[in-house]
C-alpha cells in the first residue's frame, strides 16, 4: 500500500464514520505513525508503506472512527505554538484558554516582575504554567488534585526547560499556597513579605466548568477527555464557588495585590461575574473574548 493509497482509504472510512475533517486526520495519524511533519507526506505520496507502519496506521484508524481524539491518538496537541504531550489522563489544550495566558502575560508587564509570582489551579498537561514559565522565566506554582495529571505536567515542563521555574504541587485548588503562607506565620514572622518576597500573585485557572446537561450533549470526541476536567456541578460553576470561596476565606493572609483569570463558558460570563462579586464586592472585573469573539475569560483585581 502507497502513502496515497493509505490516505485514500483511511478518508473513506472516516467520512463514513462522520469525521469532521477526514483527510486531515488521516494525514496527521500516518505523519505521526513514520515520525515525520505532515508536510512530508506530500513529497513522498507514491512511497509504499512498511507493514508495521501500515498495521500500525489501521489500528489508529479504527480508534479515531470511534472519535477518540486526534490528540490522544498522536499524543499531543499544540498550544502557544509548542507540542504539548497529552493522554486520557488530561484535557486536551483549546486555542481559548492561549487568550488567558495573554491576558496573564499584559497583566505581568505591568507587574513587579521580580516580586510577582503565577499561580496555575488545575494544571493538567501543565500547558498554562509551562508557558508562563518559558515566556516570562518567572516563578510559577501549579496544582493539581489528580497525581496522573501532574506527571505529564512535569514531563512537558521538562521538555520545554521549565522546571527550574515551576513548583508543582498535588492539592486541592489553592491548598498548597494557603499551606505556605500558613507554615510562615507558624514560624512566628510577622512580616510575610520578608520570607515570601512576592508582593504579587496572579492566579490562573481553567478548571472544569460544564454543566451536568452540557455532558449529554458534548461532541463524542470530546466525552473521551476525563469528566473530573469537564463538570462542575448543575449551573457548572462549582468549581469556581469552591475557589472564590477559598479565596475569601484566606484573602487576608496572602499577599497584597491578588488577580484572577478563570476561563469560562460564555453563556456563564454575567454569573460568574456575580460570583466573584458575592465574595469580593470590591473587586474590578472586566471580561475579555477569546478568538472567537465570545465572552471567555473573567479577570478580577481582588
């Protein structure tokens, strides 16, 4: 079987199953099957394929007809212009959540940049802290609950050099940050900022934020993505009371300026504004769109 011949049929089968881009697929699973960029299969279109690659290109084939994601299939996924290696274990990056990470990048500009400190909840693939990190070689705390998410943080925070930048840390939401600043006022230092020199914080986070009913009704590539990534409860913003909440709660024991970027569904953006409000009434709230001009990401001056 050629490389044509290859495509040819993987495109039939796809379109069948109702694929959104067939031949798309088909041309990214056999590049990723001979380890080579997609742009060399057009160079070498009447190669005949190894048998093992061929067996190999049938079986991600059957598993994409399925709809698992192109993602998982190849193992990776683009975000900020980097690879970024993902499994079942994480959610697949999405071009919005690159608008938070700008948006968290014009907030650092303007920033003390040897005093602030990026804080990433819910890290999963580390996609959002492992940017920060290599964009602004800034200090950046990431958190996950789910340990199987955190090795494969780690392991793309390695791949991109970031380590030395990147504290990561299994927790439940800003646990291991309230923990920190809780061990310095143990130690009897009235002045936090002598021990834990970051005047700022910038907190990020992309935590799960479907409804219960939206879960019946996702696409089915994307019912292959953990389900603990994608809901949070009826109104799908539990997550988020869990986190403001939290924050409230330890507002006076961390340091001074606070901003938060959450992403959000855009039919959420007017609620989870008023959640913040509940908890902050004070706080400057502003919501920004993403590139597809929907209402995505809330950003809160506490």
């Amino acid at each position: 079987m050629t490389i044509l011949e290859a495509l040819q049929w993987a495109n039939l089968k796809l379109k069948k199953a109702n694929i959104e881009s067939p031949m798309l697929d088909a041309e990214l699973l056999l590049a990723s099957v001979l380890d080579v960029p997609r742009s060399w299969i057009f160079g070498h279109i009447a190669d005949d394929l190894k048998i093992h690659h061929e067996e190999k290109f049938h079986t991600l084939v059957d598993r994409r007809i399925k709809h698992e994601p192109i993602a998982y299939l190849i193992g990776k996924k683009s975000f900020f212009g980097r690879d970024f290696f993902v499994d079942p274990s994480v959610l697949i990056p999405r071009p919005a959540t690159e608008t938070l990470v700008e948006h968290a990048l014009e907030k650092f500009a303007a920033c003390d940049k040897e005093k602030t400190l990026f804080v990433d909840v819910g890290t999963g693939s580390g996609a959002i802290a492992v940017t920060l990190a290599t964009e602004t070689q800034t200090p950046v705390l990431a958190i996950d609950i789910d340990h199987s998410a955190l090795v494969i943080a780690k392991r793309n925070a390695h791949t991109f050099s970031a380590e030395e930048h990147i504290d990561f840390q299994q927790g439940s939401l800003l646990d291991p940050l309230i923990h920190l600043y809780e061990k310095i006022r143990a130690s009897g230092n009235a002045n936090i900022s002598s021990v834990y020199p970051f005047k700022e914080i910038i907190i990020c986070a992309n935590l799960p934020y479907l409804t219960v009913a939206q879960m019946n009704t996702l696409d089915l590539d994307v019912r292959f993505e953990p389900v603990r990534a994608l809901v949070a409860g009826v109104d799908g913003l539990n997550a988020y009371w869990d986190l403001f909440r939290q924050l409230k709660k330890n507002r006076a024991h961390l340091s001074r300026h606070i901003t938060t970027l959450i992403e959000v569904d855009p039919e959420q953006a007017s609620r989870a504004t008023q959640l913040i409000q509940h908890y902050f009434p004070e706080a400057i709230i502003r919501t920004e769109k993403d590139l597809q001009e929907n209402n995505r990401i809330i950003i809160a001056e506490l």
